[in-house]
C-alpha cells in the first residue's frame, strides 16, 4: 500500500515538472513569437517609410535620417547616426539623430566651453572622417559584420569622453551591403533602459540594414534614371537647336550643283556645314569640325555657326572671315578644345574657288580634261592653324588663301575627319586615297550621286562597325554655262 501511495506521489510530481516544463516553454515561444512579430512590424514600417520617401523623390540625406531613425525607435536607444563612404572610401556621417557620441576624442578642454552642445557635436560628427578599420564604426565596415560592445569600459575601440552626455554604455555596429556593395554602417548607442543592446535588437538592426541597403540602391537607381532622362532631354533639345541651324536645304545656285550631309556619331555632334549665296552670283561654302563630341562640342559649333553667318554675309573674303571667327572664340573657347574649319567661295563667273583653310582637312578637287590636260584629282593645300588655338597676330601671319580654277564637270570636295578615319574590323582607316577613288569613277554623276557614292563605300568599307566620330560631306560640281 505505501509502495503504491510512493508510486502515485512520484507520478504527481513528474506530471506536475512537465506541466511547468511545457508552460515554460510555451511562454518562450510565445515571447519569441511576439519578438519575432514585433521585428516583422517595425521592418514593414520601415520599409513603408522607406518606400515613401523614395518614392517621394526625397532628398538623400532624408532617406538616412528614416533610417537612424527607425533604427533609434526599433532598439529605443537615446541616439544614433549612419555613417556613409566618401570618395576617398572613409566614413561619414550622414545622419543623426540625438546626441550621438563623436567617434574620435574631442580637443581637450572644448566639452567644458561648448554653449550649444549639441551643435558642436554635430558639427564634429559631419567634419570627421572615420577611416576603414578604425574603432568600432571602422571595423564593422572593414570587416563587413555587426559589432555589439554592451561593455565598452575596457574596449579600446570606443572613445571615453569625460562628458557624461557622451559616455558610451552601449554601442551596435550594422553594415550595409547591396550585392557585396558596400552602403555603409547603420550605428545605435545607449539603450534607454540603461541595460545593453539584446540579440532581438542585433537581429531587428540587422533586418533595417538589409532594407535599407536595398532601398539606397533603389534610390540610386530612379535617380540615376531620372538623370539619364533629363540627359536625353537636354540632349533632345541641343540636337533641335543644331537641327535648326545647319541648313534645311540647300539654294538653287546657276552654274552649280550642290549635295551635302551630316550624321552625328551621338545624338549631338561638332561638326558642322554651310552653304551661302553672295553678291554677283557667287557662294560661300564651309565646314568644320569642333574637337571633341557630345553638348559641348555641339555648343561650340552653334557660336561657330552663327558667327561665321554675321562674318560671310558681310561679303568679308575666306580669310578674313576665318580671322574673324578666331577672334571671336579666342576667349570664348576651352583651352582643351579647338575648331577646324575650310571656308571657300566659288564665282560661277570667273570659274574660280578662292579657299582659306584653318588647320582642317585638306579638299579634293577633280578636275577634267581642260586644254588637252587628263583626267586629275588632288587635295589641295593651304598654310592655317585651328581656330582658337592662338591669338590673332600669330594666326593671321600662318592662314594662306589660295585661288584655283573651277570649270565645268569640275568636283569640289570638302568632308570631316569622320569620313577618312572610318575603321573597319582590322582598324584599317577608309582614307583620302578611297575618297579620290570614288571621285576619279563617278565623276560624270551629279553631286548628289557622287555623295550617295561615298557613303555607300564607307558604310561598305567599315563592314558593320559603327562611326566613332561625326561624318559631314559638302560637294559642289560646277556646271556648264548656260547662253544668254
């Protein structure tokens, strides 16, 4: 009888252990279930603020300041900051909220003098730059894990200021990273309750880093977006305008044929043409090519266009026009930058093109059979320095004009570098050679066949390689006279 009673009071008792072990238990999975929903909840909100602010095309610094501050509410901690890398890939702080203790000793005697504290040390925060591996924000970018010091006292790593405001019980480490990016350190100190930081705030800082990482990037991405939209708008509107100075269509001029084109190797170029009618029947034709490509070259071309337009029509000879222009651009122009440029005017009557020529490409002129003289075709040189290269006194005593003769069935040349220096696979250059090629075959065609000719050669030649550089052709075929 009393081996049963034993026996039933120690079954009692084991019922009664494991009773308590499953309530327990039961109280730890439902304490860590409410962790676990509370990690979840303040995360969502986070990443809804977040995508609230980019969303709303906020400011960078007010995407740091969501994130200390959803980090600083979800750990309760008295203050935090969010350290970022600068271009020489030290840390600064981006964003703070409370007084976050500086990472690096402040100049003895300065934190009995401070008046306004608080800027002081935010002033100093933003001023210093915390290099990689240093402290404990350093590490935990060098080393790309979280660091917890929840007993800084002996800790090297943290700075011990004798201000009480700025004494350090507790400090949290978090970098960010986007695809081994790194984004930079998300940092919480001193909880309020005055204990150190949990596993749970580890965990819930750790989950905020990710989004946030995620959400930076997110944000480099629509803003580098909307730059690349308002880059094609700019550029959309700088092609207009080039558009609309170069000419729409060329004029009816008696005794010649004209044809002429442009293609930019991006949506804007440098290159440029013109073609205009003087007194007496005669035409000033150009061409120039401005160094480099892109907005800025385009922006110099339109000044080069609109002052060549003032100075031609004035009926100025070539080469006190391209003087003029020198003039011009000489304190306009970048010291990286220059402009070549061809400027010639053909009289129909005398039969002659007087040409001056500003360090461009050389002309080629066909000429038929005159006077029992063979078929001949050839560049033609003249002395001159690009413009905007030297003052006025030095180019005036280098530029030459020089006069040949143009009679009918006679082909008048002039092309940028795009032209020549097109590559193909083998980065074999097209050449002056296969331009006078073309000519010395298809002379007998108008202008306009002769250019098609040309372009269709090139495009041939550079076998499917795209253009690196603006192409821009001018041709001018003089025509037989017609009787009065």
């Amino acid at each position: 009888m009393l081996s049963f009673l034993a026996g039933l009071l120690i079954g009692t008792a084991g019922a009664w252990v494991v009773v308590q072990y499953y309530r327990q238990n039961m109280r730890l999975l439902n304490e860590e279930k409410q962790r676990i929903e509370q990690e979840r909840t303040l995360v969502l909100e986070f990443m809804h603020n977040l995508v609230e602010g980019v969303g709303e095309e906020s400011p960078r610094k007010d995407l740091y300041r969501r994130i200390v501050h959803s980090a600083v509410l979800g750990t309760s901690a008295v203050c935090g900051a969010v350290f970022i890398p600068n271009e020489d890939k030290k840390l600064r702080s981006a964003a703070v909220e409370g007084v976050f203790p500086p990472q690096k000793p402040l100049p003895r005697g300065v934190e009995e003098k401070l008046v306004t504290r608080a800027e002081f040390i935010r002033k100093t925060l933003e001023s210093d730059e915390i290099a990689l591996g240093e402290g404990v924000i350093g590490q935990a970018a060098s080393m790309g894990k979280v660091i917890l010091v929840n007993d800084p006292e002996d800790d090297d790593r943290v700075v011990h200021h004798h201000d009480s405001l700025l004494r350090i019980r507790a400090l949290l480490a978090v970098p960010m990273f986007f695809r081994k990016r790194f984004l930079g350190v998300i940092a919480v100190a001193n909880p309020a309750d005055g204990m150190g930081f949990t596993d749970t705030d580890v965990s819930l800082v750790s989950s905020l880093a990710e989004q946030a990482a995620l959400a930076i990037h997110n944000a480099d991405q629509i803003n580098l977006q909307m730059e690349r939209q308002r880059l094609d708008l700019d550029l959309s509107l700088a092609a207009n305008i080039q558009g609309m100075l170069l000419p729409s269509k060329l004029p009816h001029v008696p005794g010649l044929d004209l044809s002429a084109m442009y293609q930019p190797a991006q949506q804007v170029g440098g290159d440029m043409f013109n073609v205009i009618e003087l007194p007496e029947g005669r035409v000033g034709v150009a061409i120039a090519d401005v160094s480099g490509k892109g907005i800025a070259a385009s922006l110099l071309m339109a000044i080069c266009q609109t002052s060549f337009e003032h100075l031609a029509r004035n009926g100025d000879g070539p080469v006190e026009v391209l003087m003029g222009m020198n003039a011009e651009i000489i304190d306009e122009i970048r010291a990286d930058m220059f402009v070549t440029m061809l400027y010639a005017i053909i009289d129909p009557t005398d039969e002659t093109i007087r040409i001056a020529r500003a360090g461009h490409e050389q002309p080629v002129l066909l000429t038929v059979s005159h006077d029992n003289q063979p078929l001949n075709c050839r560049t033609v040189y003249s002395e001159g320095m690009a413009l905007g290269m030297v003052p006025g006194e030095v180019f005036g005593a280098v530029i030459e004009e020089i006069t040949v003769p143009f009679r009918a069935g006679d082909i008048f040349g002039l092309y940028t570098d795009g032209i020549t220096e097109r590559v193909d696979r083998s980065d074999a250059e097209f050449g002056t050679g296969r331009l006078m090629d073309v000519f010395r075959h298809e002379y007998r065609r108008s202008a306009e066949g002769v250019k098609n000719t040309v372009l269709g050669a090139v495009e041939s030649f550079s076998e499917g390689v795209p253009p690196t550089d603006d192409m821009t052709l001018l041709f001018v075929k003089a025509q037989e006279k017609q009787a009065s």
